[in-house]
C-alpha cells in the first residue's frame, strides 16, 4: 500500500531506513495479521505499552529528506544530544528571561565548531567534550551556591560535585535535581562560550584545554577565574583594549593566589570558587580594588600570598615599570607568583622598595634555584646556606635540607619555599658574586662553622644518602634517614664521616687493613648504626656514636668482650678524635 502510493518515490527503495521499516511492516503483518484486538492494546492512553519522548523543533525549515539521512545512521542518540534535548525543552519550560532566544542555534552551530576544532585526536568524538563543558558549567554553579557543615560543604552538595568531576554519566532527571541550569547560569555559560569565539587567545585556549583534559582542583580553579571575569561583562560585543588589559591583570591575579593555595579536596574548591566569584565584582579594575584592601578581605585564598599580591598592587599603581619585573619573575619555573621575599629583600624605608635591589635580588635568586642549580650533584645550595646559619627546616620531628618539589601548594611547602624571606638565604644572595656556581664553591671552600653544619659542608655524600633530605636530631647525635622517619633506614652522621674517611685512606699501610675488613652497617628502628671492622681477634670490631665515638670488641656471637681501645691503632683513634672535633 505505501509503495503504491503517488507520493512514494522510487528512489527512496533505495535507502536502507525505509528498506528496513518496510521489511519491519511487512514482519508485523505476517506474524500478526490474524489477530484481534492488538492495536487497541497498542493506542490505549491510560496505560500505553508504548511511548515516545517528543522533542517539538519548531519552524527551523528543514526538509523530511534531512530527518530520513538522520535516522538513516541508525545510531542512537549520544548522552550530549539527549542533554540537548532536555536542556532546550527546561529552558523553554521555564521561560528564562536572560537567556538570548538563539541558544539553541548556538549549541546546534556555532558552539559545536569550538569544541570540532580543540579535538587533538581527530578520532576522538566531539559530544562527549561537549558534555563535560555542561557538567563544568554545572559544577561551577552549584559550587557558586553550595552551603556549608561546620567546616566542610554540605554532604549533598560534595556529592553531586564528586559526580560531575568523574566521567560517570549524570542523568537528565539528576541534572533537574541539582538545580543548577537556571537563568544565570546558560546566561554566563552563553557569554563565555561567545567571548570564547571571538576574542580568546593562545592563553585562555590553553586554559579552556587543560579544562577537557583534566577536571583536577588545581584546573577547575584557574579556568573558573577566567570564566568569573567573562560573566562581569554586560555585553561581549563591548569587548575593547582596556578590557584585555584588565583581563590579564586579573589572571596574573587570579593565577598566583590559586597556585599558592592548597586546593585539595571538594570543601576547598567551593571556597575558592565563592572568594573568587566574591572578588570578580572588582576585576575590572582589580588593581586598584586592591590597593585599598586588607589581604583578610580575600577570603580562603593563602593570606602571605594576599598580602604579597595587595602590595604588588600599590607599587604598580605609583609605578608602572613594577609590572613587567614581577612578571618576569613570578613565571619563574619554582617561584610559581611568589616573589614577595625579593621585595622583602629589597626595602629601603617604610614602604619604601628599591626597584634596582629588587631586580638584582631576582636574577641571584633565579638562578639560584634554577632547573640547572637547585640540586647539584654536590649540593653546592644546601652547603653554601649551612655557611651562613642552620637553615633547616621542621618537618614531623625531622628537619629538612629541602627538596626542589615542583607541583601542587601543598607539596612546594615542604621545600625551598619555607626559607624565601630567611635571612640566610639574604646573606646568601649578597655573598654571590657574577658566575654563581664559582661563588658557590668559593664559599664552601672557605667554610670554618663550629657545630654540625661543617660535616654536611665538608662531606655532600652524607646529604645524599638522606633520600628525603631530612636528618634527626637526638641531643648531640645527628641521624640521616632514608626516608622520613627512624622507622626507615638510617645512618648515624659522624660515624658515616668516619667510614668515608677510612675509604679514602685505603692505601694507608695500617690504615688499609681496617678498610678492607670494614663495612658500614646503617639499620632501621631502635638499633645503633656501626661500623664493623672483621677478622679482629676472634670476632670484629664495632665503632659507634653516642654523644662521642665507642669502640667494642665483640665476638662472632655478637657478644662483647670488651668496651675499650686496647689494640686500637693510634692512627684510627686520631681519625675518630678529628672528625669528633670536626665543628668544635
């Protein structure tokens, strides 16, 4: 009957959706035709055995022919057109009065090419980026108005939060009930997405990459700051200079307080989004908003860094050539924006910084803990601070020489970092002369400390061996660890020296016997290390360290025979009689 009629083109035998309906009907007849009282069955409304979603697309003037081409992939609908779908129909349900009336177009068109071109692999699908662009959105509004439990946000909220960040699929009825796509969301969304289009350049498409690739704290922060600064704006169309040279204030901003601050969990996240979607009110002109405020102003963010970026502030605002000298060291590979110890440094009077001390400071400092010097082979750093005072800092109940850690806040804190402000690393910078590495040695060489530091100075094997650049201390005996904590292997510093020292006199005619029977023994927990020297009478031989060197003859039993240095040579006990009194 359907081929037969008028309307019916030959052609369309043709294409394979009408090929398989036809076959479908004609199954349907022969299995069926018989019977009675299916199709009422079928049609009944008050409890339909089947239905249909319907999605109304209005007059957008396309043809049956395109529909037919559709369905003729006989694919279903990707997880992004469903979301589609249901988002036109919410939008248009709720009648949102600040959502321009073309969104539909735009996600349809011009939107889909933004995210068509970002794709790196050409393989890869453009409706799942898509989709996780929404569930960003989603997620940064539902953070704008999240609520708080004591410390932590609200566990309903943490949830849905943790679920949008995953790559689980997020339904349409759990999108409905986070409430999160209402009118000022799709407005802000729309006018990213056009400022997006237009205007963006390489820094903020960098920025809008790392957002598709990884959904970690760290990312979903620095692009929601970008995305604060767009939703300021009332019309993209306005866009001018002043705007991008506010933009790049704000981002410079934006970028150092983030870096600087431990955003490690969901609770965090929402109080960074809420500070910062709070100080965007003044990000067109963010400078001087700035320069009138107190760093408590600026909630959550790392008050230090507050502090520095509201002084950075005033000084560009007096004097604009400030501007490009911290932006030359705020990109610093370890200074990540923070460089408010070289303005430190640099203070002349009240409120008074000169700019040439400032930029001296900053090139010794750059090169200092550069890539190529920050840990040498020798610690040249590590020693050349032990010169000028204890620099060490706490950590646990250890205290460390500092690793060179790169990544998130939490981890550069335990580093280098903690000593930026120190006046040891001051008088460290103003010993250093043209060439640093030559200083360096310089000042090692002509080192002369009377306490621990000398040891560590004199001898860079023992900082290698602390695998985490940490020692403990116990009154006067210093331990160097493995890792962090007694519980890992150790070696004890001064009888550590000892065995270097007898290694390199292993061509010493008395001496060299010991060397060649000797052997450091390091351990874990509560044992003592030791240096065990064999073949010594009838057992060994064992040099300790508790507050001054011990000797004990022992038997292969490990029992000891005898505590004193009877039969020790004259020339070991003098070695152990030097590097005792190696700091004194």
């Amino acid at each position: 009957t359907i081929i037969d009629c008028k309307w019916f083109f030959l052609s369309w035998k043709l294409d394979p959706t009408i090929q398989s309906c036809l076959v479908v009907l004609d199954t349907i007849h022969s299995l069926f035709s018989e019977s009675d009282g299916f199709y009422d069955r079928l049609t009944q409304k008050e409890n339909p055995y089947i239905t249909f979603q319907f999605l109304n697309l209005m007059d957008f003037g396309l043809s049956d022919e395109l529909y037919i081409k559709m369905n003729a992939r006989g694919k279903p609908l990707t997880a992004f057109e469903n979301f589609k779908a249901w988002l036109l129909g919410y939008v248009d349900k709720q009648g949102f009065s600040q959502v321009p009336n073309d969104l539909d177009v735009k996600i349809d068109m011009e939107w889909t090419d933004i995210f068509w071109r970002m794709r790196k692999d050409k393989q890869i699908e453009v409706d799942p980026q898509y989709l996780k662009f929404f569930k960003m959105m989603a997620l940064f509004r539902l953070s704008e108005k999240a609520e708080f439990s004591g410390f932590r946000v609200n566990s309903k909220d943490e949830r849905w939060i943790n679920i949008l960040r995953s790559s689980l699929y997020v339904s349409i009825s759990q999108f409905e009930e986070m409430q999160c796509f209402d009118d000022e969301l799709l407005k802000n969304l729309y006018k990213f997405l056009e400022y997006y289009r237009k205007f963006a350049d390489v820094q903020e498409k960098a920025l809008f990459n790392q957002l598709m690739d990884s959904s970690d704290y760290l990312t979903l922060t620095r692009f929601y700051a970008l995305y604060a600064f767009i939703s300021q704006l009332d019309n993209i169309d306005d866009w001018e200079q002043h705007h991008i040279t506010e933009l790049t204030n704000w981002l410079r901003l934006t970028r150092n307080l983030v870096i600087n601050t431990r955003i490690d969990d969901s609770t965090n996240l929402v109080r960074a989004i809420q500070s910062l979607d709070n100080l965007a009110s003044h990000s067109m002109s963010i400078y001087k908003a700035l320069s009138t405020m107190d760093e408590r102003e600026i909630v959550f963010f790392n008050r230090v860094q507050c502090k520095e970026e509201i002084l950075k502030a005033k000084l560009i605002l007096d004097t604009l050539d400030w501007l490009p000298l911290f932006e030359q060291y705020e990109n610093h590979s370890y200074f990540y924006g923070q460089i408010g110890f070289l303005l430190q440094y640099s203070k002349t009077g009240v409120d008074v910084y000169d700019q040439n001390k400032f930029n001296e400071y900053a090139k010794k400092a750059s090169i200092l803990f550069s890539d190529k010097l920050i840990e040498t082979r020798d610690f040249l750093l590590q020693r050349a601070m032990l010169t000028f005072g204890d620099y060490l800092i706490d950590v646990g109940t250890a205290r460390s020489f500092c690793l060179p850690a790169y990544g998130s806040a939490r981890v550069r804190d335990e580093n280098w970092r903690k000593v930026f402000g120190n006046q040891t690393l001051k008088n460290l910078l103003d010993a250093l002369g043209d060439d640093t590495i030559i200083s360096l040695n310089d000042i090692i060489s002509k080192a002369k400390v009377h306490d621990w530091r000398q040891y560590f100075i004199s001898y860079p094997e023992a900082i290698k061996y602390c695998g985490q650049r940490v020692i403990h201390r116990q009154s006067d005996t210093i331990y160097l660890l493995t890792k962090s904590t007694m519980r890992s292997y150790h070696s004890e510093l001064k009888t550590f020296v000892l065995n270097i020292e007898l290694n390199r006199k292993a061509s010493d005619i008395v001496l060299g016997r010991i060397v060649r029977n000797s052997n450091y023994v390091d351990v874990y927990g509560d044992d003592v290390p030791s240096i065990t020297i064999r073949n010594w009478k009838e057992g060994y031989l064992s040099i300790t360290y508790r507050g001054k060197f011990m000797v004990s003859y022992r038997d292969n039993e490990n029992n000891v025979i005898e505590h004193d240095y009877k039969g020790v040579p004259d020339e070991l006990i003098t070695l152990m009689d030097e590097i005792d009194n190696l700091g004194v």
